[in-house]
C-alpha cells in the first residue's frame, strides 16, 4: 500500500517505544522524552560509572530526507564535570547515534531518515517538515509506503572483542590455577579478589609493549620498583605524590595510563575481566576530572592510614 501524503503525531511514548524496542546499546538508556516548543531527551550513559544527561533540540528544515535540528543545551549530571568528560560523552554517543543515521556536527544534528527508517517496521517514507506541540511532533510525510515484508534492523552496538588478542604467559596459567581452588560459594567475586595481582602484571606487561611511549614507560618502571622496594624514588618521577602507600600509587598511575595508552592495548594486557577494567579505567578518569588531583591525594592518603591501622590491629 501507497500514500503519497499524509500528517501523522508521533507522541512522546512513541519514540521512546522505538528506542527500547529497535535501539539496543548496551551504554545508553533513555529514560524520558518532553515533547514541547522543544524536544528534551533524558538519559544516562554508563560505561563503569553512570552518567546522566539531558538534551534539548530545536527541529529545522528538511532536505533529502535529513532532518536538521539545532542543540540548544546539553547538562550533564546535577554536578559540574569537567570538559574532558563532557567531550569524551559526546563524541562517545555521537559514534553511536551515527549507527541510526544521527550525526553530530558542533551544536547541529543531522537525522537521516533513510537510516532511521530501517529500524521502523513495516514502512518506508518521506519527511517534509516537522513541529514540535505540546506532548507530539507533528510530522508531514510522503511516499509512505507500508508492507509487512519489511526487514527490520535492531541496532545493536558494544565494544567487541573480536580483534582484541589477550595476552598468554606464565601468569595465565598461574591466575587460571587460584581462580579454580576458590570455593564455589565465592565464585562471582573471583575477577575483584585478583584486581590487585591483575594490575600489577598489567603494568609488568605494558612495560614489555613496543606500542606504549617511553614516557609511559618510565612512570610504569618506576611504579614497579617502588612496589617491589618501597624506597622513595618515585617521588622524582611523580613529584605531586608525595607520601603515598601502593594503592594510592597504583591508582595514580592508572590515571596516568587511561590518559596515554589506547583501550585496546590496555584491554589486550588485561588478564581479567574486560568490564572491570572498563569500570576502574573510566572510574578512575571521573575521579581524577571532578574532584582535581589535590583532594585525590588527600582522600587517597586517608585511605592509606585507614588500611595501615587496620594492619596494625
């Protein structure tokens, strides 16, 4: 069947249905969509930390069935974050928009229906103009063309570990052995029990890897030596550190590798878990942006004493 014009509303519940039916990516939820003089999105983007966002959109022309739109504010969380974070959000769910035909270009959207078409069952269309009302859009479409043969495409992206090759040495063979003596009463908490041995050899292998700089490298050898002998050398390497214990230390340099060394070498040195290293790294880099380094140090410090005291007793 074949119309060549009609008007359809497309409500608020609408599009959210879409998004939940046809929309499966595994670091974006949308929660809500407002509909009014403006279209406001509310979601969240979770990639070991949870962050919550808000959009506004103001809907312009139409032209070979891309729809431009203007984006008139972006908040993110009810806290202030830095624009390192505000960046690597946006352009994290622009690379995945683009998937449904939504790109980003500065403070514009480009919505090509084309591509946004082939998650919609069972027709096919054309858009001439769209206005906001109050709890709808109003959306004047032509061609609309409707069968039921139509092949529906669900979007689904995540990271893959397809061409990710992870290392194999004594230590996995080791790491495999203390994983399958522990009882199976403790088994889901196996991957935290080894963090700790898990990113001491992380460090020993990105030392061993031709494709980390040799500034990265300096910091990590000298992370090692002051871990394997606790004498203060490191202090001439990281001098904001000052008097720290070894997780303070291992934290610090972590945030160091986040910011230097690409995912994928990080993820292919990593012998456990791939999401937790994913939730320490991102983890760490929100910290580190939001709070600033100095009250890193003073909270890590007081950690420090805490656990010496603990020892102690």
């Amino acid at each position: 069947m074949k119309i060549s014009s009609v008007i359809v509303k497309i409500s608020e519940n609408d599009i959210l249905q879409i998004i939940e039916e046809y929309v499966d990516v595994k670091e974006l939820s949308i929660q809500q969509i407002s509909i009014g003089d403006i279209l406001t999105v509310y979601g969240t983007y979770s990639k070991g930390i949870k962050i919550p966002f808000q959009v506004k959109l103001g809907f312009g022309s139409v032209k070979n069935n891309i729809v431009m739109a203007k984006i008139l504010s972006i908040k993110v969380a009810k806290v202030r974050v830095s624009i390192d974070i505000l960046t690597y959000l946006i352009n994290k769910v622009t690379n995945i928009l683009k998937d449904i035909g939504i790109d980003l270009k500065k403070d514009n959207l480009y919505i090509d229906i084309d591509i946004l078409s082939k998650i919609i069952p069972f027709i096919y269309f054309k858009v001439n103009y769209i206005k906001s009302h109050k709890g709808y859009l109003e959306v004047e479409v032509e061609n609309l063309i409707y069968t039921k043969e139509k092949e529906i495409e669900s979007i689904h992206k995540e990271d893959s570990d397809e061409k990710v090759r992870k290392i194999v040495d004594g230590y996995t063979k080791i790491r495999k052995n203390i994983c399958s003596k522990i009882p199976k009463k403790y088994e889901k908490f196996a991957e935290y029990f080894m963090i700790l041995p898990d990113l001491i050899v992380l460090l020993g292998r990105l030392l061993k890897d031709n494709r980390v700089e040799m500034k990265t490298k300096v910091i990590i050898a000298g992370t090692i030596a002051y871990l394997a002998s606790p004498v203060q050398i490191i202090a001439e390497i990281i001098p904001v550190l000052g008097q720290v214990d070894d997780i303070s230390l291992t934290f610090f340099v972590l945030d160091r590798i986040v910011n230097e060394v690409p995912e994928k070498i990080i993820i292919e040195n990593w012998q456990g878990n791939k999401d937790i290293i994913c939730k320490i790294k991102d983890g760490t880099k929100f910290i580190f942006n939001n709070i600033g380094t100095g009250n890193a140090i003073k909270i890590l410090k007081y950690i420090a004493s805490m656990k010496r005291k603990s020892n102690k007793k």
